[in-house]
C-alpha cells in the first residue's frame, strides 16, 4: 500500500457520522474486535451472536449489522454486508478505517493493525460429488466483478489461472476479466481439516443470469456453468458459485488483513438439489468456525 501516513483525509473521502461514528457501518473504533465474523444477512448476525457469552454492543445501519461480543473469553465482532462485491469495498474499507485511521486527526495510523476476517456464507456446489449441507473452505476464489480492477499494487493475482479459465471458457470481451486471489495461508490451515474440504471458488456478479439460472431471460452462454465446472488449473478445480469471497481475499490483502471463506453447500448445480435442512447446515458451520477460532 502506498505510504500516506502523514496526510490529512479530506471529509469527501472518510465520512463520519454526527456521532463519530464511521459513515455505513455506523460503529466507533472501539466498537470492534480484532476478529471479525462477516455475514451476507442480517438475520444471520443475531443466529452467530446467539452462540456468544456476552454482547457489548449491537448497531444496525442500512444493511450492515453489527454485533460485537465474546465466546469462550474471546472478543469477536460480527457484521452483515449484504449480498455482493460491491458491498465489501465499503464494508472492508471502513473496518479497516476503525483500526487503521485516527479519527480525529483524519491520517492513517503508524502502527498497522490486522484483523482477521472470517466469511460465514451459503454456496452452491458446482461438481456432483460435493454433497449438500457440506462444509468447505475457499482455498483460492475468481472474482467475475471489477472490484479489484479499480485498485493498484494488485500484484498477487494469479493472472496464470484467470488467463487459463477466459482461454478455457472463450470468455466474452464484454465481461469483467477475471482475477484469482489466494486465501491467507495461516487461516487456511487454521481451518483446513477432515470435517472441511478445500475449494476453489467463483465470485459471480448476479444470481440468476449471471450463475446460470434461467427464468424468462436468455443467457449469452447457455453452456457457461458447464465450462466453469470442467475447467481445471494446477490439479484444482472449480467447486462452488457465491457472489463475496473473490472481494473479501482481494480487499484483504490490498489493506494487510487476512481473511478466509467458510461455506456451507446449501445447493448442488449439476444435481439440480437443495437443502432440506438449511438452517442445521448453517448452525453447523456456525459452531464449526467459533470453535475453531478459540482452539
């Protein structure tokens, strides 16, 4: 990251409540532990907090709730980004503007601090074998978003795999290209075991159209699922459709974070399944991650 340590940020650029509070998030510094469980829904804040101690603080703002408290002694905040890339630029940018920017004289911190962030999400599984109300950790994620392309010092893509899947797919020119971003190593074998599969996940940009579904509007390439689920690259292939990780790596890296991406498979595509009992998969992985956090 380039070193702006020593200059002031403008009020246009870090907006601060009336209450000091940061602009989206609605949270003050203090309101945030250095260990974060992010969620898509706001629903799912309340069924991850429920499972904690004692809760300090509850804030909720536009689709962003937060709750911070502790588990087994431990101080975790939980918070919602709603769904897409796009709401993890503002909700990763302003986490890393509780810890890493002084508020009242608007410059960035000497002293860097890192979170480690931990996505508890839903996915659907793109290979057969991967059952439903499964578990799986992202081991490296592809964003189909253009998040990152508005970044520099993107430097640790893997512009090698993103290449080989655009050649693979024929990857039209009118879509985003491509980027592939690594999981944070010492997380991953955190949370890496026997329960959990590894993977390799797509980041999509829509739902419907853009992860293949069909109601009443044509797709530009009827086939695509087809050819994201028979790519291969390194021995690796691609396991499962959600709509953050890709922008959770990349926004983590580019700010010095770490983070990792936990899934529970609620879907099977090529199986045309479904849960039946989502809610159990997802306490499950509720209860797997908090418990691996305090190990």
């Amino acid at each position: 990251m380039e070193d702006n340590r020593s200059l002031r940020i403008a009020e246009s650029e870090l907006i601060l409540n009336p209450d000091g509070s940061i602009y989206h998030l609605n949270l003050k510094p203090e309101d945030l532990a250095t260990t974060v469980i992010v969620v898509g829904d706001p629903e799912r804040v309340d069924l991850v907090s429920d499972y904690f101690d004692t809760i300090e603080l509850k804030a909720f703002h536009r689709e962003f709730k937060t709750h911070t408290g502790t588990y087994k002694g431990k101080r975790i905040s939980v918070l919602s980004t709603g769904i897409g890339t796009d709401n993890i630029d503002i909700v990763f940018n302003e986490l890393d503007a509780l810890v890493n920017i002084d508020f009242e004289s608007r410059t960035v911190k000497e002293d860097h601090t890192v979170l480690d962030i931990i996505r508890i999400g839903t996915s659907g599984a793109l290979q057969p074998e991967i059952a439903v109300d499964s578990m799986l950790v992202s081991e490296l994620a592809m964003g189909f978003d253009t998040l990152l392309h508005f970044y520099g010092n993107t430097r640790f893509l893997d512009s090698e795999a993103s290449e080989a899947f655009m050649k693979h797919t024929q990857w039209s020119v009118h879509k985003s290209h491509p980027y592939v971003v690594h999981a944070d190593p010492e997380l991953l074998a955190k949370f890496a075991s026997e329960n959990i599969q590894k993977g390799f996940t797509t980041t999509n940009v829509g739902f419907y159209g853009p992860q293949g579904r069909v109601l009443r509007l044509p797709l530009q390439d009827p086939a695509l699922n087809e050819k994201i689920a028979a790519f291969e690259y390194r021995g690796r292939r691609i396991t499962n459709l959600e709509m953050e990780t890709a922008g959770i790596y990349g926004m983590s890296k580019l700010l010095g974070h770490r983070a990792i991406s936990l899934n529970a498979i609620l879907a099977n595509r090529p199986n045309g399944e479904f849960s039946s009992k989502p809610k159990e998969a997802i306490h499950k992985l509720v209860q797997h991650t908090l418990d691996v956090l305090v190990s």
